[in-house]
DNA sequence: AGTTTTGATGCAACATTGTAGCATTTGAAA
DNA sequence: TTTCAAATGCTACAATGTTGCATCAAAACT
C-alpha cells in the first residue's frame, strides 16, 4: 500500500511520528538508514545499544556500516529525536523521544546489564546548583537486580 | 611525624580513615599503589578518571601500570571503599565513599566534562518498582553548564 | 630471620566502543 | 536531468577497559 506519492510538507512544529517526517522536519535527509533506526527505536520496548540498533537493521534487510550508525544516532541525538543514556555499562543506549513526555528513569540490573524504562518514575530534579551553573537536564538511573536475575543468586553475569 | 610503628590490629568495623586501615580492614593486602590511589582520591575535590589517578601516582613518584591501576580501582569498588560514577563521558569516574555519608548526585558540564559533586542533592530516591526487582543504589546525574563555561557562547568544547 | 603462600603486579596482547579523514554515492532542489 | 551538499562506507585510529600468564612481594607461618 504505497501512501500518497510525495509532496506535503510537513508541519515543523506538529509532534510528527512517522520516521519520515521527523527526518524531514529537522531538515534531514531521509534516508533507508535513518528511516530504520527511528523505527527501531520507535519499536523498542527499552533503550537500543548501538549494537541492538544494528541487528534491528539487519533483521529489517537494511545494508548498514557501523560508522553510519553511530552517525546517524549522534544525529537522531542532536536534533533531540533521541536520546542517549549512560547506563554505567560501557556502552551508550539510546531511545525515541516522544514528543511532550517527559524524562523518565531507567533501571539498569547490574547482574544482565538490562535496561528498562520507569516511565512514571519522573528524571526531572531541579535542585539548586552552585552560582553560575546552568541546568540542562537531569538523568536519574537506578541500579540492582531485574526480575529475572533475582537479588540472591550467583554474581556478576554481566558489570 | 612518624606514626606509631607497626602493630595495632584495626578494629574491622571502626570506620577506618588511613589508607592502610581501610584496605587491610577489607583483607586486602596494604601495596604503595592502593595506598597512593586511595590517597589520591581522598584528596580529590571531584570523582577522578582512571586517568587522573593515574596522573596522581606519577606526581607522588609512584610507578604503576594502567593494568594495575584498573584493577586496584576495582577492587576498591568491590569492597565499596570507592564507587564509580557514570557521567555520561566515555571514562568512568571514581571517588571515594566517606563513610556513613549518604550518597549525592553530581554535576557534569556538557561543554568541558568537569564533574562536580552536589553533596548536597541526595541521590536516594527509592521509588516503586515492578514487582520481584531490587533496588541497590540510584544514581542521578544532572547534566549542563558549569560557571566557567557558561551557558551561552560556543558550542561543545567536549561531548 | 628464613620460608612459604597466594594476592598483587607488570607486561603483552586483545576487546569494545566510538571518531576522523576522505573518496563515493545519493536525496532532493532547481 | 542536472547539480551539489549531505550521507554513506571504507580504512585508520583513538580511547578505555580486560585477559592470561609469568614474576614479585606482603604477611602469615615456622
Ligand atoms: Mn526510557
Ligand atoms: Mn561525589
Ligand atoms: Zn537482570
Ligand atoms: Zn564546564
């Protein structure tokens, strides 16, 4: 079912949610790879590692090089389409972010190295801050064990 | 002044300030690196990078290798004598836990990567979490400008 | 003080995660 | 269709940690 061939530009500042739309209202090239990673971003049920990301490329037949990846999340990044998180792993996850909610927390098990989504645990603190420092956002993760691992058990499956 | 030589046994459960106390007190074994390195970050005004350390032990005239001090810096977190901090940089930070102290967040400028503390901002929030998880610690990063950087003026002098 | 034990170190090699430079391709505007 | 900057795909490279293993030395034991 191909949709409406071309044309209609799209309102800038209407919360756009096709991946298409959110490319070409930050005045980006819409390309098969920027396409897939929203989308695999949009379809993730927790924060992608640039690894995930890849394999969800490759699972969707997308050809793709990592150093366009990295690439094109630093841009999904930038334009604040996404967002990264810095869940003590080694390595960056990122996520959609949609538009008008706000910053939720994340879980990271120490034991699987999973991340999860609060989504009503809010990450948005405001505490004053020493004379001349600007506050930008705040990120609050939380650590312990998943579900699955349990508290008790073995150690360290993962950092 | 030369503190009295030798002996001693230190109570184990005593919160141990010196170097040597702590790490014996942990049953570890008392070596010029873990010294230096516990030292080093005693002195610090904000978490360190494994670099940063690195550089202390030089300044002291202790030689060590970076091999080492990975595993000396994690060991400390192991006994929970310091603890990591992820602040979003590619480079964990280390800072060590004063005893009895409540855990705080900390500060990273977007735009130089100083990491600051905020002894002040507690980092314990203990919200509700799905059922069968658990909660060790939570970690809240609060993301911006520092005074010297301020705000405005150019962008990204580091990620 | 000498011996022993085993934790800690140093070195080399490797792994992971992210960047930079540059030639080539391609989206989309003209 | 043509044009051309923006994206891509290499290849290198940088930064940060880890693993294996031989050697050293802290501290317990005699
Ligand atoms: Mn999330
Ligand atoms: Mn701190
Ligand atoms: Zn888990
Ligand atoms: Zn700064």
């Amino acid at each position: 079912m191909p949709a409406p061939a071309s044309s209609s530009p799209v309102p800038a500042d209407f919360p756009a949610t096709t991946a298409s739309a959110l490319i070409a209202a930050h005045g980006g090239r819409v390309t098969r790879t920027r396409v897939a990673v929203i989308e695999a971003l949009q379809g993730a049920a927790h924060p992608l590692s640039h690894d995930e990301v890849g394999v969800a490329l490759t699972d969707a037949g997308i050809a793709h090089d990592r150093v366009t990846l990295y690439r094109a999340l630093e841009w999904l990044v930038d334009k604040d389409i996404a967002q990264r998180i810095a869940a003590s792993e080694r390595a960056w996850r990122f996520e959609i972010r949609r538009g008008g909610e706000h910053r939720h927390a994340h879980f990271h098990c120490d034991r699987c190295g999973q991340v999860l989504c609060l989504e009503d645990v809010p990450s948005d603190s405001k505490p004053a801050l020493p004379a001349g420092f600007e506050l930008d956002r705040s990120e609050l993760v939380l650590h312990g064990a998943c579900a699955d691992c349990g508290r008790r058990g073995l150690k360290m499956e993962a950092r």
